[in-house]
C-alpha cells in the first residue's frame, strides 16, 4: 500500500543497450482491479527509434486511482526521463 502522500505511480520500460523499440514491437498493456476482468486495455505500437517509453501513470482520484496510458517516447535513456520526476538512474 502506497502512503497517502504519494498522487501518482509512473511506469516505464528501457530498451537495453543501443536497442530500440522498433524491434520490440507492439506492447499490450492490461490494468485489471486486483483478480477481476481487465478494465484498461492499451496497446502502443508504433514506437521506431523509442529507446524509452512511458507506458502510463496512475494517479490518484478523490479516494481511488485511475489510469491513463501514455505511451511517450524518447530517443535518449532512462536518466533523461526519470530526471525530469525526480529519480536518479545510476
């Protein structure tokens, strides 16, 4: 459980290396309330020269959460985006 404090979850995925998406290829993403059916359903493809993609985020919403797929890219690494919330990639 997150402390009440914390309004927003941001998740990402690096390509390793040089790699880029490209090669990855389409990426589903499912968002399911604990064991039941699937609520959000997202896929992103169309990612080319990505080496880092911000797949969503949940954020807080009166007492609940919500979430939203983003579906960003970058053509730098990790250290780029994540410095701009904060985390330091070492």
């Amino acid at each position: 459980m997150l402390p009440r404090d914390v309004r927003r979850v941001v998740i990402a995925a690096s390509a390793g290396g040089t790699s880029t998406f490209a090669a990855v290829g389409p990426i589903e993403i499912d968002v399911a309330p604990f064991q039941a059916t699937s609520f959000v359903r997202s896929v992103l493809d169309a990612a080319t020269v990505e080496r880092v993609l911000l797949l969503g985020t949940f954020y807080r919403h009166g007492a609940g959460w919500k979430f939203r797929t983003e579906g960003q890219g970058y053509e730098f690494d990790l250290a780029g985006p994540a410095g701009s919330y904060a985390v330091e990639v070492a």
